[in-house]
C-alpha cells in the first residue's frame, strides 16, 4: 500500500500529541488532590443526615384509585399524621398513605379544621410508625435553611419523595380567605419549591424538625408551577388545634366577637362589639385601643388578624386595650367564628361515607393488619374486607365521633382512678363550709333537687322548671345550678349523664393545658376541665345558655378521705369577676333523704 509523505507527517504528529495527552493525564492523576474545607463536608454530611432523619417520617397519601393525593407527616408512633384538608376532602373515610420503607398501610379520617386546611389522619396497622421531631415554630426567622418533603405532581409512585431544599422567605404571613373558608393566618413563607403534590406535607429546618405543614403557593396567573412562593402553616399554630383534631370533631376558628380598624393615627381600635361576647363582659368596648392580644403586640389590622387565626373555638387569651390613656388587660375567651351544624353545611356538598365504608365502585381493597394474612375472598363481609371499619362513626358535627369516644372515656377513667369511683355515693351529699365573710354554707346535692343556705337565706332549684332560669344565690352566676351538675357528672360519669363530649384541651389558669369535657342537658352546658399531670377535676364552667355568662367555679387543696379525693376549697368568680370562696368543712354521703326534703333546704 502507497503512503504520501504528508499522510505519515500527520500520523506523526498524532502520536505526538497522544504521547503527551497521556503524560499529561498520568500526570494529573498522580498529583495530590486539592484541599476541600472540611466545613463544607460536614455541613453537606448533616444536610444528609438531616434529610434521612425526615424523609422517614413523611408520607404520601393517595385517594380512590390513586386519583388525587398528597403528602403528610407522622407526629406520633401510634400513626397520627398531619395533612392538608384539602387533600383528604374528597377520600371518604379511609385512605392508603405509603412510607419510604416501601409499605402502604390504611388510614382512617380523625378530624379536619376546614378553615385552617389542617386534617387529622391515623395510619394503622402498627405501634412504632417513625415519628418527627417537632421544633419551635417561633424561633423560625428569615433565612433560615428549610426543606420540604412531600409528593409533588404524585411523582411518587415508588413511595420515595421528592426533596426540595430552600430558605425560609418570611414568618407571621397572613394570607386572606379563599372562598368561604381557607385563611392561612400565621404561616411560613419558603422558596423551597412547593408544587401540587405537595400539599399537605411537612417543611422541615436545617436539623430536619418539623416547623409546618405544607399548603399554599402562589400560583395565580402563573399557571400550577412553583415560582418561589409557598407557604406552610406553623406547627405552633397546629399544636393548638391538634387535641381539638383528636377528638374527632369538625374543628372551628375563634373569633373575639368584635371586628378592628386603624384610625387616621394607624392604632388599631374596635369597630365593632357583640354585647354577648365574652369581650364585653370583661369590659372591651368600641373605639378601645388594642395594644396586645394573645401575647403579641398589635401595630396593625393584618397582625390582629393573623394572631387571632391560630386559636381555635373556645381558648381563653390575653388581651391589653388602653382607653383614654390607662391599660387594660384581660383574659377573654373567644368564641366560634361559625354557628352550630354551620360549618357542617358549607361542607356536606362533600360527605363522609356512611359507617366509614368505601364505596366499591371508587376505593381499592382495605389494607389489613400486617399481622392478619391477606384475605382475597370478595364474598366476605365488609367489616371483613376491612378490619378497621368499627373505627369510624358518623354524627352531625363530627368527623370521626369514634375518637370522641375513645377520648372521652379515656378521660373519664384517669380521672376516677385518680378521684375514686363515685358510682359508689349515688345518695345526696351534705357538704358544710365556710364563705368569705365567715357565714355558715350549707349544700344539700341530689339528684333531681339540689339546695344551698347561705347565713338565713336558702334557695333550691326546681327541676319542673329550667334551670337556666334559676341561677342561685344572687350574683353567682348560677353556683348552685353548677355544683348541681357537678354532682351529677361525678356520680352519673358521661355514659349516663347524657350527651357528654370530648371538646380537647384548653389553656387554663396555671401553665397548661387542661383537657375538657362539655356535657349538655336542656340548654345548659358545662364544661368539665381536667388537669394533665394529675388527672384531677380542677374547674367547672356552666354556662346557663348559648353565649351567656359563665359560671365559673375551681376546686382546691385536694385531700384524700377514705376512698375519694375531695376539694378543701370550692372557687368560684361573682358577677362582678371577684373570686369568692366557700371552705368546705365536711362533705357527707348521706344514706337516706327525710321525708319531703330531699335537695335542699328551703
């Protein structure tokens, strides 16, 4: 074969320039690697370790036959997990919620705040579910490293999540109402991309604690893609709601029972007041200036707003006002911002399914327990296909009364195993005690009829007649008709009492929280506050109708006697908001009741 001299000039100089190439490779690789800072690599190593600690406890959830879905995150190991409401809304009672491990376990509906766009799920089937760490939402400030975890665009499918690594944009933002019900109030701003999917699903800071839940960007007019706006609720704000979910009832927002605006001076006043509100009780009046409220200083509408957004119905807060220069500060308790059964309404377009059974024709096979082998028999019941179905009961008012139940019976049994078992002093009770100005008491406690003297002055309720309108002795607020219930709570306990619910927990006069049972007869309610460590009675709120005036009594200085814990100081706040107090000598169980006068003295 002819070669040119030009052809080998050129093979020539390839080899050259190969030779040297090779060299230099061998060169390079024999040098010494450059030098990393190691702070780098142990902020990328906790960064990991961050993310691996909180991949584990996040979930996703997925709807009837995976259409729709969402995130979540488990917060106990019992398999509670929070959610958006918007992501549950249409799920019926029971869904499927995948974890990183590969598993898919069922899940049942404990309780939603519709207004709050919070949902309550428990994940079943175990009792070790890996739950994560909460942080102090408060201590969250801008630019601070954050990530979320979640299900963005149901990617999914192999039940891994997507990570999604940003900062935090901005704290306390308070984003309008949407429709007739979704107000986000207090909630994180991030960049961390938040995308449908993702809703529902936790953001965590740089330590991988969860510090929100995942459920709003701003995608008007941008079309369903992230653009570096979203925003999650604080867990702090969830941490109040979250005994309320528990209970299983349909959660409602508080409001003060006056609306706010700033004058030609921007201070924040009252516009508006309800005479019925507990606000005006206390004082508060139009054109007072609020100077603070639950805690935080309130410059503007928009922050009274906000603060007020994360309290549910029924917590009790500080409020400062100032009137022609002096202060005030009260406690008020806030009031629901929907009527009874309302909320109920405006969300029935989209109902539970009846007994917690999902429809055949929208909804895979239940999950079983992971101990119970998989049955495939389509002949078997549905309870039997669906071994957790008795974990679901309807009622008007509810999401899930089944967990109203198990709350309010859990309650009731470490209070009498603390207290004693009351079903044993069925007969009256005397109780004989001192008041303030050192007058003889006397209680007499029955069933039907209860009675109260006080020095020569005796009243006793009639039971022909409504209780509401016997609130004795004059300016109590109804302390007879209070202790009556009292009695009547103890001995009867909720299964007997009549309708007795599960309300949760509520801030009380020490540090707190104070969980809380409202038993309802006629138009009375009362509310039966118990404390946490100790699981004793510690106060008694009887309000004698809808909106009006509590009568508000506390029991102190317990002391056992024989097999009971009795209070050695009975509580209770006037008309006039001055604590009386009535020092118990003695309480009898009396045996039998004289003839003709049983409940009192007349």
């Amino acid at each position: 074969m002819n070669v040119t001299n030009s052809t080998l000039r050129l093979a020539n100089a390839l080899s050259v320039y190969l030779i040297t190439f090779v060299a230099l490779c061998h060169s390079l690789a024999s040098a010494q690697k450059p030098d990393v800072d190691q702070r780098l690599l142990d902020a990328q190593e906790r960064r990991i370790a961050a993310i691996a600690k909180a991949t584990r406890s996040t979930i996703s959830v997925f709807g009837p036959e995976s259409q729709g879905g969402g995130s979540g995150v488990i917060i106990s190991s019992d398999g509670f997990a929070l959610t958006n409401y918007h992501v549950v809304e249409s799920n019926g009672a029971f869904m499927n919620c995948s974890l990183p491990d590969g598993k898919l376990y069922r899940a049942v509906i404990v309780g939603i705040d519709p207004t709050g766009d919070v949902s309550l799920i428990q994940l079943l089937g175990r009792q070790d579910f890996p739950a994560a760490q909460i942080a102090n939402s408060d201590d969250v400030a801008p630019g601070d490293a954050c990530f979320a975890i979640g299900n963005p665009f149901l990617l999914a499918t192999n039940f891994q999540p997507s990570v999604s690594w940003g900062i935090v944009s901005g704290t306390h933002r308070y984003q309008y109402p949407a429709g007739t019900l979704l107000e986000y109030a207090d909630c994180i701003q991030t960049d961390a991309a938040i995308n449908p999917g993702n809703s529902g699903g936790p953001l965590f800071n740089e330590n991988g604690d969860l510090i929100g839940v995942n459920g709003r960007g701003s995608f008007e007019k941008r079309g369903r893609v992230n653009v570096g706006v979203g925003y999650a609720i604080s867990i702090n704000q969830i941490n109040y709601f979250l005994d309320h979910l528990k209970s299983g009832r349909l959660i409602d927002h508080a409001t003060l029972g006056a609306t706010v605006a700033s004058d030609q001076d921007g201070s924040v006043r009252v516009d508006e007041i309800l005479e019925t509100s507990d606000a005006w009780r206390k004082g508060l009046r139009y054109d007072d200036e609020i100077v603070s409220f639950g805690g935080r200083p309130i410059a503007t509408v928009n922050q009274f707003k906000n603060v007020l957004g994360i309290f549910p119905k029924g917590f009790r807060v500080p409020l400062i006002y100032q009137r022609e220069g002096e202060t005030t500060e009260i406690v008020v308790r806030l009031t629901g911002v929907h009527a009874t059964n309302q909320l109920s309404e405006i969300i029935e377009g989209k109902p539970l399914e009846q007994g917690g059974q999902p429809k055949p024709d929208d909804t895979p096979d239940p999950l079983p327990d992971p101990a119970t082998p998989r049955d495939n028999d389509e002949s078997k019941t549905a309870q039997a296909r669906n071994p957790f179905s008795h974990m679901f009961v309807e009622r008007t008012g509810f999401t899930n009364y089944y967990f109203n139940t198990i709350n309010r019976d859990r309650i009731w049994q470490e209070f009498t195993k603390r207290s004693g078992d009351w079903r044993a002093v069925k007969q009256r009770w005397r109780i004989a005690a001192t008041d303030d100005q050192g007058q003889e008491v006397l209680l007499l406690l029955g069933d039907e009829k209860s009675g109260i003297k006080i020095g020569d002055e005796s009243w006793a309720l009639d039971p022909k007649i409504d209780f509401s309108k016997q609130l004795y002795p004059p300016r109590s607020n109804g302390l007879l008709v209070a202790l009556h219930y009292w009695r009547k709570m103890l001995v009867d306990g909720p299964m007997r009492f009549g309708d007795v619910i599960y309300f949760g927990s509520l801030p009380g006069e020490q540090p707190g929280m104070l969980s809380t049972l409202i038993a309802t007869s006629g138009i009375v309610e009362t509310w039966f506050l118990f404390a946490p460590d100790t699981n004793i009675l510690d106060s008694v709120e009887m309000y004698p109708e809808i909106n009006s005036a509590p009568c508000r009594v506390r029991f102190l200085e317990y002391r056992s006697e024989g097999k009971f814990l009795l209070p050695g100081i009975i509580e209770y706040l006037d008309r006039d908001g001055q604590k009386r107090n009535l020092t118990i000598k003695q309480i009898e169980f009396l045996t039998a009741s004289p003839a003709g006068s049983e409940g009192g003295t007349r």
